[in-house]
C-alpha cells in the first residue's frame, strides 16, 4: 500500500516549532490502517526544515533556534539575498537540518521515542505557511 497527501501547515516565523500534532490531523486516515510502515516527510521549501527532537521542553526549541544562528549567523556576507536579508541565510540551515524525516509506523501510530516530536524549522523572518508531502508506505 502506499498513501500520499500534500498539505499546508498554518503560519509560523522563524524559530523551530513543534509540529507533530498538526501533522498527525493531516494523516490519520493513511496512518491509522496500517500494521508497519513508513512515514516520509517531505517539506518542498529551501527556506525552512523539517527535523526530530526533543518533544516537551519548548526551551529545546529556543536552544535549537540560537545554536543555528550561531552556526549559521545572519551577519554574514551573504551575496544572495533577492528575497531579503534572510534568504542566503535560511537556505544554508536548510541544507544543514534538512528536507526529510522518516518514521516508522506500528499498529497505526507514528513510532517515536518517548521524547521525539516533528520540528518545522522556519528560517524566514516573516510568518509563512509551509507545504509538507507526506507518504506512508506499508
């Protein structure tokens, strides 16, 4: 069996942001038939990512959000900036977190650590929404 749907995400600014609640709302009918599969999530931005981590504490996120910026600051001599001044930089962290996530599935339900959540990474400054293809294959 194989399951896909592409689906926007609601607004958000830059910082990483937990998101496994909004994605669960959008694929619960190809996840809940399936014994043991696989979720491959797909986000089709270059300015912005999709990866796991910790899942309670929103400091994480802020933690995770300075850590980039200092790896990757905005001060930079950035040449391509057509979209503004955080276009260079966000494509850069994009490439650094990634385009992808793989989970695995069991008896229905996303198979993720006690701790693990789905993070959307928004590099942009300005809020936007963000587009996700998610297939399931079982």
């Amino acid at each position: 069996m194989v399951w896909q749907k592409s689906f926007q995400l609601g607004k958000r600014g830059k910082g990483c942001h937990l998101i496994t609640d909004e994605v669960l709302m959008h694929i619960q009918a190809g996840l809940s038939p399936v014994k043991a599969g696989m979720l491959f999530l797909f986000i089709t931005h270059t300015s912005a990512a999709i990866t796991l981590n910790e899942n309670f504490d929103p400091d994480v996120r802020k933690d995770m959000t300075m850590a980039l910026d200092h790896v990757v600051p905005e001060d930079l001599r950035w040449i391509h900036t057509d979209e503004g001044p955080d276009d260079s930089v966000s494509h850069t962290k994009a490439s650094l977190v990634g385009s992808t996530v793989s989970i695995p599935i069991t008896d229905g339900r996303l198979n993720l650590g006690t701790w693990q959540g789905i993070y959307l990474c928004e590099f942009r400054i300005p809020p936007y929404s963000r587009k996700l293809v998610a297939t399931i294959l079982a």
